[in-house]
C-alpha cells in the first residue's frame, strides 16, 4: 500500500474482511480509487518460487500485477501474485463504449 495506508487499518488482522481491500480504504483512510492497470506475463518460475508453489521449475508461471491508482494516478495498492499457470484459467468482462 502508499505511504500512510497500510497504518490504521484493519488490513492486518488475521480475521477476513466483511469488504473488499479497497472499499475498507476508501472508508478507513478517506481515499478515492480511480482506475486500476492489470499485467499478467508468463515465464519460467525461479528456483525458489517453484520450491514455494510445489512445483517444477520447467512449468511456467503467471505473474499478476495489479497496481490500483487515485485520480491524480499516485499508486495507493500493489499486489503482485504468483499462480502455476497449468492450474490456472484467466477470465475478463468489461463494458465497451
């Protein structure tokens, strides 16, 4: 998270969520998120992450970025995962015009 948003929050508390990460944010810290940009690239895991997944490292890995940003297009939430993509199955909907 941005500077000052990951404090004051109840991201940290082992117990889940009853709202979405960014939701509880924009209610707990007062601020506004306004687009999101997604990256996803497939490549062959390191030693240590195959090790991690329990897999091996010849079977290739999706990287996931999710950068979520305010008007002003500050980065106020990273998250950065790590699937086998040989279990994994992407889907997207978005509205046109």
């Amino acid at each position: 998270f941005g500077a000052g948003l990951s404090k004051g929050n109840e991201l940290s508390d082992p117990l889940l969520l009853s709202e979405r990460q960014r939701a509880h944010l924009e209610a707990r810290k007062k601020v506004r998120f306004a687009h999101v940009a997604v990256r996803v690239a497939a490549r062959l895991p390191s030693q240590g992450e195959a090790d991690l997944l329990a897999m091996p490292q010849e079977v290739r890995v999706l990287s996931v970025l999710v950068v979520a940003c305010d008007v002003a297009g500050q980065a106020l939430q990273i998250t950065d995962v790590l699937l086998p993509a040989d279990r994994q199955e992407l889907e997207d909907t978005y509205r046109l015009g």
